[in-house]
C-alpha cells in the first residue's frame, strides 16, 4: 500500500499544494517552520481522519479561511482508493472514501494503517498513563474493530457512571438499580478490553524488545508491564468494593481507564534513569513494534512517517534506523529533516527508490522538487 497523491487546500500553512510520492522514501527538507511536518499531519489525517498534534480541527485552517480540504489517492492491494476530507468552521466534518460518506468516522480506522514517529511522542515516556492508554488503544484499534466498539461503549457508560455518582451526591440519594445498570455495562466491555489489551501486551512487548536491540546496537535490558486493576481480581467485584469511595469523590476510581504500561531499562523507569537519547531509542523502538504488530496484522506494511527522527541520536543510532527503514521490511516511507545533505548520504545507494521534496513557507521549492531524483541502482 502506498499514498500516490495527495492535495491541500487551506491546510494549516499551505494555502494550495499537489505533490505525487514515490512509493519508496519520500524526504522532506526545509528550515523549521516551512510546514514540512503539516505534510506528515494531513497524510495522518487521511488515514485516522484527523490530526496528530491537533484535536481542533478548526484550528488546523489555514488564518483567515473557513475551510480546508484534504484528498489523496492510495494503491492498496492493487485498487485504487479516493479519499476526502474537508472542514468547514463550526460545521461537522466530511470524510468521504470514493466519493461515498462514512456513517462513522470508525469504520475507516484500519482501512489506510499508518504510523508516525514525533519528537511530540517523548510524552508516552515523559506524560500520564493516557497517553500510554491512547497509544495502546490506537494500535489495536486499527486491528481489531470489535475493540474499537467496545472502547467507545465502555467509556460512553463510564460517563454515565459518572454523572449519576455526581448526581446522587448533589441529591443525597442512591439508587441501586440505575448503578447495577451502569456497572453491568462497564464490566461487559471491560473484560474484553482487559483480555484484549493483556494479550496484546505479550506479543508487542517482543516485539519491541527485539526491535529495541537492532536500532541501539547495545545489550540493555528494556521492558513493558501491563498494570491493571482487572489483574487483582474480578471486575465486578472490584467495582462494587469501590462504590464508597466513589460516592465520595463522585467518579469511577476502578476499571481499564485506569490501565498503564510500565517502560523500564535495566529495571528501573525510562523517564528517571534513561538520557534523552536512550528514551528516543525507546520511543523509536516503541513505534517501530506498532508498525510490525499491524505490518503482522494486515499482511502489507503500513506507511511510516517519520518527523524529525534524526535529532539527539548519535551517528550510529542514525545510521542504523536509516539502513533498517530502507530495507524489504518497509513500504512507502515519509521523513522531514532540515538537512538535505544528510539525507542523501543516509539514502543514497540503499535499495528503496527515493525522492527529496524541499519545502520553504507551505510552498515547494521547485528546482528541487524531485530533482535528486531516486537511489542508484
């Protein structure tokens, strides 16, 4: 599978931009700023239908516009697939996969698999289990529809939970009937969340130690551990053991969305005993587990776009991811860097085709556009 073209209109900074890809390692080179990250965000767009770095999506308009449009034309499996997206202000938004409306924005996820590694993804180390959570959550989601639909049911009773725990302390009552109903909901999806995300866990976590060993070249010894409040007993139980407690502080204090993943190195935290670029080796290796797992899934490797990867790794870490993506493991590839030249001596001579695009202010700079041309053969 690969995205073949792509065209944007009032996205962010670009005002009006069309660009063809090769389906091998497209390379985008600017000076900070120029908008070669939006490149990467409207790609993700397209697949998860809506932004990486941006839960807004008015907010990703370009200054002074009332809309933006997004559209581009993937080869998956031999068939081509339009897809369209467009947000006018204060106005829900259109996604449309050859020229046909999506009922739910759900139904796409999985179709288009993408993976993007982000400076911003220093918070799965660095942030709250949410993040670990939502991280986890969209990788299996993109598997696994089922998953996706319990997720949505589980938290869409938790806030009811919520609200009547609330609701019960403003009005000094309980009702126990309307809480049963609550919690048989909760615990109905959070089972098979708890199954799902526990299974899920065994098989990345040696993934992403072996991929963790390839791209660092050293003997650390890394690791992830699935903390659950489901681990210490039965999920009905517990919650009904927490009703007290939740009266008082009028929210659900038990249940998957309180789930975390531990990262430790040499048993110890990644965020206290890891340097920054031991924690970037982690996160690289944390996302490139994410691709194979879905590479593994789907049978075909997702498209991988990679922002500004190369900053506080050392030569030889660099060297080793750029020799590793360019390999028969990976498809079509995306990657911005402010320096051109380090790009082609990574790329050059290596056995995927690549292109690099020099973008300055949303605007190509068109004598180079395509013009270092592909790697030797």
């Amino acid at each position: 599978m690969h995205l073949s073209h792509i065209s944007l209109l009032n996205f962010k900074n670009y005002r009006e931009l069309t660009l063809d890809f090769s389906p091998g390692i497209n390379c985008f080179t600017g000076h900070n700023g120029a908008g070669k990250t939006n490149l990467l965000d409207a790609i993700h767009y397209l697949s998860f239908c809506k932004s990486y770095f941006n839960s807004f999506d008015n907010q990703n308009i370009l200054q002074g516009e009332d809309l933006f449009v997004i559209q581009g034309i993937f080869d998956r499996n031999g068939q081509q697939e339009e897809i369209y997206c467009a947000q006018n202000r204060n106005e829900s938004k259109q996604f449309k996969r050859n020229k046909k409306n999506y009922n739910r924005l759900s139904e796409h996820i999985g179709l288009l698999p993408v993976v993007m590694i982000s400076p911003t993804d220093s918070e799965l180390v660095q942030e709250g289990s949410e993040t670990r959570r939502k991280f986890v959550d969209s990788i299996i989601s993109q598997a696994d529809k089922d998953y996706l639909t319990d997720l949505i049911d589980y938290n869409r009773a938790l806030l009811q939970r919520n609200a009547t725990l609330k609701s019960f302390f403003e009005n000094r009552n309980w009702d126990e009937t309307l809480m049963s109903v609550w919690d048989g909901q909760m615990v109905a999806k959070g089972r098979e969340i708890f199954k799902k995300r526990e299974s899920f866990t065994a098989i990345f976590t040696e993934l992403f130690c072996r991929i963790y060993a390839e791209i660092s070249g050293v003997r650390e010894s890394v690791g992830l551990q699935y903390s659950s409040q489901l681990l210490d007993g039965d999920f009905e139980e517990l919650l009904i053991k927490a009703r007290v407690k939740d009266q008082t502080v009028q929210y659900s204090t038990t249940g998957v969305h309180k789930d975390d993943w531990l990262f430790t190195k040499d048993n110890h935290p990644v965020k206290k005993f890891a340097s920054q670029g031991q924690q970037k080796s982690f996160i690289i290796a944390l996302k490139l587990a994410q691709f194979f797992f879905l590479k593994n899934h789907f049978n075909t490797p997702p498209i991988l776009l990679l922002d500004d990867m190369f900053d506080k790794l050392d030569e030889e870490r660099v060297t080793r991811l750029a020799g590793k993506i360019s390999g028969e493991d990976f498809g079509q590839v995306f990657i911005t860097d402010t320096d051109t030249v380090r790009l082609e001596e990574l790329f050059e001579n290596r056995e995927k085709d690549f292109v690099i695009i020099s973008i300055r202010d949303g605007a190509l700079q068109k004598h180079d556009y395509f013009q270092t041309g592909y790697a030797k053969k």
